[in-house]
C-alpha cells in the first residue's frame, strides 16, 4: 500500500507531512512526496493566501487523476478556514483542520469519515519526522497571539503554545540528519514553564548537529538569545521577520516594533556575527500604503544589509482586520513588486560579493549546500550529507561556486 502526502505552505506544515509520514509508515504504507499514483492521498493545506486556498481545492483533482479509486484525507490550515470546500469534493473521505493533525492517524486507523475541524486542544505530539541526510526540521511551537491585521494564522492554527522542552531536545538528540532547524509558527514565543527560546538553545548546545532558528521577530534579538546562540553549534542565519520599513504601516499592520527597533535587532545580530545573514519578507501594497511608505521599504534593504528578501503582494483575507480596508490597484502593487525585487537583488548581490575567495563550511545537498550564513553553494565532487571545507569562486546560479578543499565529516 502506497500512501502519498502532499504539502503546499509553510515549513511548519512540511515537518508537520514528514511526522504524518512517519505515523503512516508505522501503519505499513510505503510513503511518498512526489504527487503520483498512490493507494491513499493526504493532502495538507495552505490559507496563507487565497492563491494558496485555490492550489489546495485544486490539488485534490490532482490526486484524483493519478487515482480516482483512491481515498483523500485533507488536513490543514484551509480545511480549518474551509472544511465544506473539501468534504464535498469527490473522493475525499475525511477532513482535519490545522488543529486536528494530531488526531489524523488515529482517525485513518478506526476508518473514521467525515470532518473534525478541531478547536484549539493545546499542542499535539506528532510521531518524529522521517530522518534525513542532511536537513531536518524540529518542531517547537505552533500558534500565534499576534494578530497581525493582515494575517489569518492565530484563527486557523490557534493561540501560542510550545512543546515540552523534554520532548524537544530528545528529538534532537535521536535525530541521524546533520543539521535541525528549530520551526513553528512563531518561535519568538517559545515558552515552557520559565524555559524560553534562549534557554531552550542552551538545552540543544551539545546535540551533534548544525542547528538553525526557523523566523524569529525582532522582540527575540536579545542579548540573551545571542549568547546562547555562541555557545552552542548555531548558524548565524536570521530570518528576521519585517513585512515594512514604514512605521505608519508597521502599526496599521499590528505589528509590535518600529523601524528604529528593528534596525538596532540588526545592529545588534552583526556585532554578535559580523557574517550574519539577515533575510527577511516584505509585504508590498498593504492598504494606504502611499509612495512614502513604500520608498521606506525600499531604503530599509540596503539599510539593514538583507542577504536575500521575500516579496509579496498583500492579498486580502476575509476575517482579519485589514480586509476591510480599500485595496490597492493590483497594477500598482505589481510595479511596487518589481521595484523592491531590483533592490533586493542588488543587496543580495552585495552580500554575495563579500564572501568571494574566502574559504566556509558547506553541507551538501542533493544539489550544492549551504554555508553556515546560509549561501547557496555549488561544487563538483560533493555527495549528499558530505561536510567540506570549501573556497568560495564566484557568481553561480542562486548562489556561489566553490572548490572543494578538504572533507570534514
């Protein structure tokens, strides 16, 4: 029996498939990623975006093509926004929300049918992601109390809430793969008893793998969390979550810091590692966003130093506060995109330039690696799950090709 499990979203959601993987092996289902013929579909769903809404209903026709016999489970965030867009679609045989992962395999096994959109139980214990090579992601928390005005996660996924930190390091500690990424909605929040983010990174220090922060918030750049982060195998990668460099935006948004508060979360990642990456997302056109507002974004990348900058078009989203506000024109927004993509891949280039003919550490992939700031590097000779000391040359597709130096594990 072949089980399919297909993700579309976050990288929360894809350490969520590979935990639902495991259960689904131990069940005696061969697992795969790849979207073909299989005797069971899971699909696990995205509402970040109505696009994302859109290329998960899609994704159950999908399926049906490779297997119209085949039963499809959904779970996700778009099943908990829109369980009845799901149910009603042929083959689909059972409907979880985000919430209700946690319960799935036990569903699948006593031939449950129909939905059970859950609210919040508190944090579900899920079976330990499929080991890997080279990368694999620990989950830490789930939820969200922010509530950003333009963002329907903390009414989909729920209220903040993390994982024994008992349970965590013992999933690090058995983990085969070479490098963990620490990931969850928001693990700025971390929080287990008197145990926060930097002192659960004191908990990992001695786990023997690279280990990095999944988006952290500029309200967890503390001194604290810097030292921790010293003392232990730590990647100087921060994914420093921002969305604007306007401070008028910033609070429309609901966000929790100013300009000036993020660029000293900056300052204060490069005096701690010089070579840090810093990449972040930006959100572009967000209601009353004027040309001020948005050359504030713009000036903040090269301001801040980012490495690598994510950028999307505000999409409304029925539910948050900001979609009742007018909309930007959509051909406003897209000119804004490509604009703030030059300068992002202007910063991005800059960043690149500073690292050539120095030598890294690079673990490598299927496909090239990464050093430990997170570069994108390409080498002849490497195999997969290989750790090498490498020269960095030059220019290479999305990032940098090296010579191979000396093996190092």
């Amino acid at each position: 029996m072949k089980a399919c499990v297909f993700t579309l979203g976050c990288k929360l959601n894809e350490v969520e498939s590979a935990s639902l993987m495991s259960g689904l092996k131990a069940l005696g289902y061969e697992t795969t990623e790849e979207l073909g013929y299989a005797d069971l579909y899971l699909l696990n769903t995205c509402a970040v975006t109505k696009e994302a809404e859109k290329k998960s209903r899609q994704a159950v026709a999908r399926m049906r093509k490779y297997n119209p016999d085949a039963p499809v489970i959904v779970c996700g965030c778009a099943a908990q926004h829109h369980a009845e867009d799901f149910w009603g679609r042929e083959g689909v045989v059972l409907v979880t929300g985000a919430q209700g992962k946690g319960r799935l395999l036990d569903l699948l096994r006593e031939g449950k049918e129909g939905i059970f959109v859950e609210p919040e139980q508190g944090i579900c214990e899920l079976p330990a992601p499929q080991k890997t090579k080279t990368r694999a992601y620990l989950r830490i928390q789930d939820g969200c109390d922010r509530f950003c005005s333009y963002c329907l996660i903390p009414y989909l996924r729920g209220r903040s809430r993390s994982r024994k930190k008992e349970a965590i390091v013992k999933e690090a500690l058995a983990s085969s793969s070479k490098e963990l990424v620490l990931t969850g909605v928001d693990i700025s929040d971390y929080h287990d008893g008197e145990c926060d983010l930097a002192g659960l990174l004191r908990l990992l220090k001695e786990v023997p793998a690279r280990i990095r922060l999944g988006s952290v918030e500029e309200s967890a750049v503390t001194d604290e969390l810097l030292s921790a982060m010293k003392e232990g195998n730590f990647m100087p990668h921060f994914h420093l979550s921002l969305q604007s460099g306007s401070d008028a935006v910033l609070r429309a948004m609901n966000r929790r810091y100013t300009r000036a508060e993020y660029l000293a979360a900056c300052r204060k990642i490069y005096e701690a590692f010089p070579d840090a990456a810093i990449t972040t997302d930006i959100i572009v056109g967000f209601p009353g966003e004027t040309e001020e507002d948005f050359q504030a974004s713009l000036s903040i990348v090269k301001e801040a130093g980012f490495s690598r900058v994510h950028v999307f078009p505000f999409s409304p989203r029925e539910g948050t506060a900001a979609f009742k506000k007018p909309d930007l024109p959509a051909s406003l927004k897209h000119e804004r995109v490509q604009r703030l993509l030059a300068a992002a891949k202007e910063a991005e280039e800059e960043y690149l330039a500073r690292f050539v003919g120095r030598e890294s550490e690079v673990l490598f992939e299927a496909d090239g690696g990464y050093t430990p700031n997170y570069l994108r590097v390409y080498a002849e000779g490497a195999e997969e799950g290989s750790l090498w000391k490498v020269k960095l040359l030059g220019r290479e597709k999305d990032g940098l090709k090296a010579q191979l130096l000396h093996p190092l594990a």
